[in-house]
C-alpha cells in the first residue's frame, strides 16, 4: 500500500520479507525460532534494533547491543533487499538470518603516554602489554597507564618487539622477551610477570645479539620459545639463540655490580644463521611453525622458508614495497601484508599456480604499518596505517567492521590483547588500549 510523505509525494511501502533470526550465541542472547515478517529496506541498524526487541522481551535488565548480520556466511553491509538482489536470492521463502554481536570495541581505556613514538606492541601474553619506543627504552605494562618494567640499555630507536614463549610452561619469574633497535643490536630480557610493585622495575638485557650491520627492523620467536629471528636493513634475516647461554656462539661476557658482592652477567652472541636472498631491507619476519620463517621487504616480496635447509620454498610478488606481515586465518594458512599504498592484501600460497592476492580492503587511505591476524578466529584481523586509524577487518565484507581513531597521528604498530582488546601505538606517543571488541 502507498504512503504520501510530508511534500505530498507518494511513497511505496518497503515490501516485506518472512526471516528466521539464528544464532551461535549463548543463553540471554538466543532469540525466538519463528519467523517473522519484517520490512526489506532494513539495514543492519534496523535489524539489530529488531533483534534487541525480541531478546528484551520479558526482560527488564537488557542494555541494547549492536549485532552483524549474515546471510549464506556473509555479512549484510546494505539494505536487506539490496542484499538479496546483488546474491540472486529469492525473497519468496523464509530467510535464515544469522546474527553476531558486532566486533567493535565498546570501551576506550586511558591512553599510555610514552616520551616518544611508540613503533612496537606485542600483547600476546595476557599478563601485560611489551612497547618499545623512539627514546630506546621498552615497557612492561599490567594495565592502561600502569608501567611495571622498563627495559634500558639501547642506544637507539626500537623498531620491535617480541614475546618469547617457551613450549614448556616456566614460572612469570622466567618471561623473557626480546627487542630489536636501530642501534643495529637485538637484545633479550627477563622479568618477573607476576611481580608487584608501585615502584617501575629498571631491567637490563640478560643477552645481546650483534650480527646485523644495519638497523634491525623486525623481531619474532618461533613456537618453541628457544630461537627468535630478525630482519635488518641488511637484506637479511639471522637466527639466533633465544635460551640460556650457549658458549659456543658467545663472544664476551659483560658484568655489572649489583651491589658489594653480586655481579650481574651479560652475554653476548653471534647468530647461529642467516637467511639470504632478500636485496632490500627485511621489514618484518614471523616465525609460524619450527621450521617455517615468512618474510617482507622492500623489494615487494614476501617469501617462506624452510629453516632447516635454509631456502625459500615460496616467492610472492607484491606491487607494493611490503611494511608488514602477519600469518593467520583458516588453517594458519593466509598471508596478510600491508605495504606503501592504503591496500591491506591477503594472499592463500595454498592456491596453486597463482600469486595474487585472495583479498584486497582498500579503506585506509595511507601507507599500512602493521597487520595482526587474531588468533582464534578465521576471519579477523586489525590494521594500522599512517592515516591515524586502526581498523577492524572481516574477511566475510569488503568494508571494515569499525574503525578506532584514538590516535592524533600516524599509528606505528597493533596486535590483540586478551583476546578482546586491540591495542595500538603511534606517532603521538601513546599506546592506545580498545577493549570488550567480541570477536567469538
């Protein structure tokens, strides 16, 4: 039936649609199983408004939550007849809606202020968030705004960090991590990751790696926890030990008084191997499995390598000089890389005979700094960019599920954290903390 509108013009009336709201979601968020008819021009806004209707229903305690949409596994980003129309699906039958609480965050913590940019994060430990920094020093942190450790003893810039994580479960007293700096060096620590205190704890590196003869750009450790990897402005990637002191590689040992009758051993090392073929700087390395190291560079490859025979079983050309790399998704099997256009690309080497990408999100609009799979979902992963904004991806939309603007600059670098932050550090000297994002 037509309508008129307020000009006197007459409006048709949205034709409706018989749906069935499905859902993978627990307990207060299972809405009824019968159909029901609803209009076609919804978009997600007015769907999740439906949703919410039915599952407050009876309930005087329910605060509205924001839900996607997916239809035949993927997610609605227009009107609900736009939808059906642009996949060919008949409106003439019920309509299965499945419905997810939207992966955004719901809380922005108080920012962490650095005294310079801050160009590292890992949050693969729960227990704390690792930074480092332009003022060459990296940080533990417990909590937003609250720095437990400071790692001292770079003479430049750290460009990475890594958390170094041991198959076999060691006490919080063992954490260590490692760092990577412009000072051409990389350097592993130890801390206690249960300790508490008021005051900042200054650590110093138990070892010190030299090797490199030029900045190192990229640190990451393999799934063992007894060997990291680096890449340099060199062009190459070295291998190095990551546990305890292996006298045949050590090349001195400095000592530090403690106090009157303690001295405090640092060791320093050679790599064990390096990994050449690369002709620009390696900027970013993940070692994925034991034997597998993928790596990007600014000769606008990404390559993997077998470690053991030390060759790279695979060659993937980018248009783009590559910034940054992750592994992740279905199977742990795509390749994300950012690089020095606003393209986040996701490759699948299981593809045989092609080396396109699978996937390309063009929603940033400058160079990509970082990209981070999450790491119990197929299809999640974050984005930083030179733009100032962080970005949540969904490889089901070409669009991004939300975008973070916390940051008054250039945002350097991001990862997960718990599972359900994201967190992020920038240009502006502060590591930015978006948490309650509900990826499961």
């Amino acid at each position: 039936m037509a309508g008129m509108d307020i000009d006197g013009n007459v409006e048709k009336a949205a034709r409706r649609v018989q749906v069935r709201f499905v859902t993978k979601l627990k307990g207060p968020f299972k809405a009824p199983p019968s159909s029901i008819a609803i209009p076609s021009n919804l978009t997600r806004l007015g769907l999740s408004s439906i949703v919410n209707n039915l599952l407050k229903a009876g309930k005087d305690d329910w605060n509205p939550e924001p839900f996607d949409f997916l239809i035949d596994g993927e997610l609605v980003r227009m009107s609900l007849e736009e939808f059906l129309l642009a996949k060919g699906i008949s409106a003439e039958k019920i309509l299965e809606i499945e419905y997810i609480r939207a992966v955004a965050p719901r809380k922005e913590e108080e920012p962490s202020l650095h005294d310079d940019w801050v160009s590292a994060v890992d949050g693969s430990n729960s227990k704390f968030v690792l930074t480092g920094c332009y003022d060459g020093f990296g940080r533990i942190w417990k909590a937003a705004g609250s720095c437990t450790h400071l790692l001292e003893g770079h003479t430049d810039a750290i460009t990475s960090v890594c958390v170094v994580k041991p198959r076999v479960a060691q006490n919080g007293a063992d954490q260590i991590v490692a760092t990577a700096s412009k000072d051409r060096t990389l350097r592993l620590w130890k801390f206690d990751a249960d300790e508490s205190s008021d005051q900042i704890k200054r650590i110093r590196a138990f070892k010190i790696l030299h090797g490199h003869n030029a900045s190192v750009q990229s640190v990451a450790a393999n799934p063992a926890g007894d060997m990291v990897c680096s890449g340099s402005w060199d062009s190459q990637i070295a291998l190095w030990q990551a546990s305890g002191s292996d006298t045949g590689d050590v090349v001195s040992v400095k000592k530090r008084k403690k106090n009157a009758d303690e001295e405090d051993p640092q060791v320093e090392e050679e790599a064990k191997s390096t990994l050449v073929g690369h002709t620009q700087c390696v900027s970013s390395v993940v070692w994925s499995q034991d034997e597998t190291i993928y790596s990007a560079s600014w000769d606008h490859t990404i390559r993997r390598w077998d470690v053991e025979m030390g060759k790279d079983s695979l060659n993937l050309y980018s248009d783009k000089v590559v910034n940054c790399l992750d592994v992740g998704g279905e199977g742990s099997s795509l390749i994300a890389g950012g690089g020095s256009d606003p393209v986040l690309r996701i490759w699948d080497p299981r593809k045989p005979g092609s080396s396109a990408p699978v996937y390309q999100f063009s929603s940033h609009s400058s160079w990509i700094s970082a990209c981070k799979w999450h790491e119990k979902s197929w299809f999640h992963l974050v984005s930083a960019s030179y733009d100032g904004k962080v970005m949540l991806w969904d490889l089901r939309t070409a669009w991004p599920l939300a975008v973070i603007e916390t940051h008054k600059d250039k945002v350097l670098c991001a990862d997960w954290w718990r599972g359900e932050s994201v967190i992020s550090g920038g240009a502006d000297s502060k590591l930015c903390i978006s948490s309650d994002v509900c990826v499961l």
